[in-house]
C-alpha cells in the first residue's frame, strides 16, 4: 500500500495562504497532507501533545499561545524551563516560571471550577514534563489533594464549563490520569507515538503510525480519527508580534530608530564640513530615543 509522502518540516507563517489564520474556527496547529489547514475549534476540548523533546512541543504552545492571545483569550502559560521568555510583559500572555506562582494560579483556577463560576475566556498552557513534575512534588497543603497536578486535574475535570480549556505537553501520558487522558482531552497531538502510548490515546481501532522521529511532523487525534499534520511555526519574535497586534499578519522586522540615525548622520556631516585646524565638538544629541 502506497502512502502519500509529504515534505518534511515545520510550516513557516509565511507559507501559509492570506486570511488562513483570521478565517480558521481557532488557532491552526498546521497543515494536512491535502494542504489544508488544521485548527483547534470551540468544540475540541482540551489539547494533549505527546512528544519527546526537540519534536516542536515548545513550538506548538507558543504558536497556540500567540493566536489565542490575538483572538482575545487570556493565556497562563506554565514553564518551569524558560522556554517562553516573549511571553514576558505581553498583555493577554501571563507567564508564570516558579512552583509557588503556578500551584497559586492552578489553585485560583480550581476554586473558580468548584464554585461552578463561568469568567472571561481563559487557555492554560503546561510546558514539558519539568513542569508536571514540578507540580506533583510542591504543595501548600500536607493533605492529599494538595498537589498542583491535582488542582490541574480539577481544571482538566470541569474547566470546559468555567471558560477554561487546557493545553499540555509531555514525554509522556502522566501516570495519575492515564486511565482518563482520551475521556479529559478530546485533542491529541502525538509524534512518533510507542504502541503504549496508541493504546492509552491514539484512535481506536486504527494501527500504530509506522514514521521515525522527525521534528515538525505530528498526528492530529479527534473524534475518533487521525490525520497527519506538518507543525506551523512561529519564532518567539512572530508570537510576540502576533499576540500583541490585531492588524494584518506580517513577518516582523528588526525595529531601528531613524530619529537617532539622522541625528548621528547630521553629526557626521557637520564633522566633514569642519576646518581640519580647528577643533570642532560633536553637538550633543539629545531626546527620547525609545
């Protein structure tokens, strides 16, 4: 049986069509075999990726995170590593670095799910398996239940209905909720999946995937199907333009400041102009050059 063949690789922004972005449901993960773009709609539910390092988990989140962040959704991101360092000082993009600010924040998240009180649109982002371990070994409370991983359980049980949806990225299935992972996110993006993970949330009935291991390239899970996916990416400078700017989607470039350039060139000019016998001072350049 042949199998269609696609070009290795991430997709850069600029490969993608005008308005693919703006017209999608949700944020686009990246593109089918077929060229079509593939996107998280409002009905997918929470998001799983299963990747081993170096495979684009890092880069999906930041992609997911900058176009949630530009269609008006409030993002936590949870990073323990310093992978989302744009994210700092964004307005919508919250990054949250040390276990002490993400268990509070996982925790404020999980009394507003107890409380059954519905906010404004909100997506978390859990980076790497760091992070979730992180979470399993700090707590503010010696009694069970007093992990971050179970505050984001609770999330993950009931955040749909608060506004709340969830994306995680890890090596591998966390071993609390293997036994509810395919029921808790109704997305998986898995590359390179092991049998044991096909089994625990691939597609049912279909076989395992029979690829090497090649960054950029993964398997959309929903619905009960699968479909194989050529990773969209942006570079921390495109997300952190992307997520700030709700105009048209350009490739941003390298911000000089021609009020400071003139002023040098004018001073340059001035020096030429000068006698070589007399002494001449370079005028001082003054103002704001932010």
């Amino acid at each position: 049986m042949s199998r269609t063949r696609i070009p290795v690789g991430r997709v850069e922004l600029a490969a993608l069509a005008s308005g693919t972005i703006e017209a999608a449901p949700g944020p686009v993960i990246g593109l089918t075999d077929t060229g079509a773009a593939a996107s998280i709609g409002p009905g997918r539910g929470h998001t799983l990726i299963v990747a081993w390092p170096g495979l684009g988990t890092t880069t999906v989140l930041r992609t997911l995170a900058a176009q949630y962040a530009r269609r008006g959704t409030h993002v936590d991101v949870l990073d323990v590593s310093g992978q989302h360092a744009w994210a700092r000082g964004q307005q919508r993009v919250h990054l949250h670095e040390d276990a002490g600010s993400i268990h509070r924040r996982l925790l404020q998240l999980a009394d507003q799910v107890r409380a059954e009180r519905k906010g404004r649109p909100r997506v978390v982002l859990v980076e790497s398996d760091q992070t979730i371990n992180t979470l399993l070994r700090f707590r503010h409370y010696p009694h069970p239940g007093g992990t971050g991983l179970d505050a984001l359980t609770t999330v993950l049980a009931g955040g749909l209905l608060c506004g709340i949806r969830v994306v995680m990225a890890c090596r591998a299935v966390p071993v609390p909720i293997t036994h509810v992972a395919q029921d808790l996110f109704a997305t998986r993006l898995l590359a390179a999946p092991t049998p044991r993970t096909w089994q625990l949330v691939g597609a049912p009935g279909a076989p395992v995937p029979d690829e090497p291991f090649r960054a950029g390239l993964m398997h959309l899970v929903h619905g009960g199907g699968h479909q194989r996916l050529r990773l969209l990416q942006l570079t921390p400078l495109q997300a952190a333009h992307l997520a700030t700017t709700s105009g048209p989607i350009g490739t941003p470039t390298r911000w000089r400041r021609p009020r400071l350039r003139r002023r040098l060139h004018a001073c340059h000019l001035a020096r030429l102009a000068a006698p070589a016998a007399s002494t001449f001072q370079i005028p001082r350049i003054q103002g704001d050059f932010r």
